[in-house]
C-alpha cells in the first residue's frame, strides 16, 4: 500500500491541476447527461410502469446537467482556511484617511496665465 505524501504547504494547485479537475467534472456529467438521453430512449421502447415520471426524471436530468456542469467547469477551487482568514484580515483592517485640515492650514496654489504682466507686477501681486 502506497502512503500518502504529506502536504506541508500552503500553496494552491497548480493551474494544469484545477483546470484537470474541471474537466474530469465536466466530462462526467455530461457522459451522464449522455445516459440519460439513452435511458429515455429505451424507456420508450419499453414501456415501463410509471414512464412518465422516468422520462421527466430523465429530461430534467438532460436539461440541467449541461447547467451545471458548466457552472462547474468555470468555478474556481474553494479558498482554503488560510485565504479566508487572509481576507477577513484585509477587511477588518482600518482604511487610512486623509486628514482633515482648516482652510486656514490650507496653502492654495495660484496659477497666473496673464502672460502679458511684467515681472514687477508679478512681485506686487505676490506682496
């Protein structure tokens, strides 16, 4: 019996891995998608007790797999306790804010576009 290796990180799998994983998934549900649609067709055939509730047993089952699987496929992997608890750090951390100041701490900038003016009108307006 082979053992386990242990896992002594905590890195997320690799990206070939998840995308691995999604498809397994989504190719399993769809070969059950696929049995479903033969089910029904040999249900037909036969005529069991009770074909109508088999067959809307099997459409549900041919109309809501594609659904999900996709929904499947497409999600990312669950966040591990970890990454959690990384995120709710990141929330309950107080945001920085600016601070408030009076106008009179304030020191306004003037652009002056009056090309035209001299230099000593300049050190007058400045005065």
């Amino acid at each position: 019996m082979k053992k386990q290796p242990v896992l002594i990180t905590d890195a997320a799998r690799s990206q070939d891995e998840q995308f691995h994983s999604r498809q397994v998934r989504y190719v399993t549900m769809m070969g059950l998608r696929a049995v479903c649609l033969v089910v029904g067709a040999i249900l037909i055939s036969v005529h069991p007790p009770l074909l109508a509730l088999w067959l809307i047993l099997c459409v549900v089952g041919m109309v809501s797999l594609p659904w999900m699987a996709v929904l499947i496929a497409n999600d990312r992997p669950a966040r591990s306790k970890a990454e959690r608890a990384a995120a709710a750090a990141e929330r309950e951390k107080p945001q920085p804010s600016l601070t408030q100041h009076t106008d009179e701490q304030v020191e306004y900038l003037t652009i002056d576009v009056d090309w035209a003016t001299t230099e000593a009108e300049r050190e007058r307006k400045q005065h």
